[in-house]
C-alpha cells in the first residue's frame, strides 16, 4: 500500500565533487522510449546497529527499478552490482544520470559506461530537483520499506529489498504513469 508523505529539500553545495560532466538529462524526465534513459542514486538502510546502503537504477520513460543492489558501503561497486542486475543488452541505453556523489564519479563507472557508449550526466552542484526520479523513488522505498524497520542483516535487507522491488515494478500505481505500475506502462508504450 502506498503512504503518502511530504519533504522540502534545501539546496546544499558545498559537499559535491568537481566533474566537469554537465547535466545532459536537464530534468528531461518524461522519455517516451523504454531502456534509453537511466537514473540513479543511494540511500542508507538500518541493519542491525550500522548503516548499510541501497542503490537503484530506474528506467525514466516508465519508472521501472531495472537495477538494485544493498551493502555495507556506499561506493562504486555498489553501483556496478546494480548495473550488472540490468537484465537488457546495455548498448541501447543512451544517457546514465546521478548525482554528483563520489560513488558516481569513478573511473570504474567511467570505462563501464564508456564500454557501452553510454552517455554521462550529472546533477548540477547541490541540487536533488535534477534527479527528482530517483529521489521521489526514493521517498517510496524510504517510506513503504524501510519506515520503522531495523534488519538483522545484509541477507535478510536483500531479499526483502528484492521482494519489494518486484511489488514496487509490477504492482505500485504511480501518478505520474498515469496510475499504473512500471510493468504495465511498459507494455502500453
């Protein structure tokens, strides 16, 4: 069931990496073509008494979660872990956007997103409204998963991250698909 809850942002720019990458994506977040444009971000999770982190990948034309992953540090390779559950050929995806953190930002990243010609954006400095898809996602997760939950561990986060992705992608309405899940705007597009 879907819980409604309302946030405001406060633009912070001070802590951003420096990359030169420019927002190519430009809040653009209406794509009519499937698997063309991808966005990303983390989050953290409780899992016992430590953080542990969350990372998606979302398919902007119908806001289907094409890539996840969960662990206990908020780096590159939780971000290459999301990318190789992307189960489509990456060449036809075009445009890869994030947010200017330090795990997006590698040159791991760099040569898998060179690799498949894939295009790099960025968010400008301190401002989440540029990747509002992930971040509203996000608030989702936050909100239906995670609220109030502490997990007893990384395996336990996993599974029950998987199993809500799977509700998330085949049986959550979203508004702005016009109150449909991801699953089946895609097959309407």
């Amino acid at each position: 069931m879907s819980k409604y809850t309302c946030k405001k942002y406060r633009v912070d720019t001070e802590k951003s990496n420096e990359s030169t990458v420019s927002n190519q994506l430009n809040r653009a977040f209406t794509v009519g073509q499937q698997r063309k444009v991808f966005v990303t971000d983390l989050t953290y999770v409780r899992v016992k008494q430590h953080w542990h982190y969350l990372c998606v990948i979302i398919d902007v034309s119908n806001r289907e979660i094409v890539g996840r992953s969960a662990g206990k540090h908020k780096n590159a390779q939780l971000v290459m872990d999301a990318i190789s559950q992307i189960p489509i050929n990456l060449n036809s995806v075009e445009l890869f956007h994030s947010d200017r953190g330090k795990e997006f930002d590698n040159h791991l990243l760099d040569e898998c997103l060179k690799e498949f010609g894939i295009e790099r954006s960025l968010s400008h400095k301190g401002c989440p409204y540029d990747n509002a898809v992930a971040e509203a996602t996000f608030k989702a997760v936050k909100t239906e998963f995670v609220s109030n939950t502490i997990f007893d561990s990384l395996e336990q986060l996993r599974l029950q991250f998987n199993h809500y992705v799977d509700w998330f992608n085949y049986n959550r309405l979203h508004s702005s698909l016009n109150y449909q899940p991801p699953i089946e705007c895609k097959r309407n597009l």
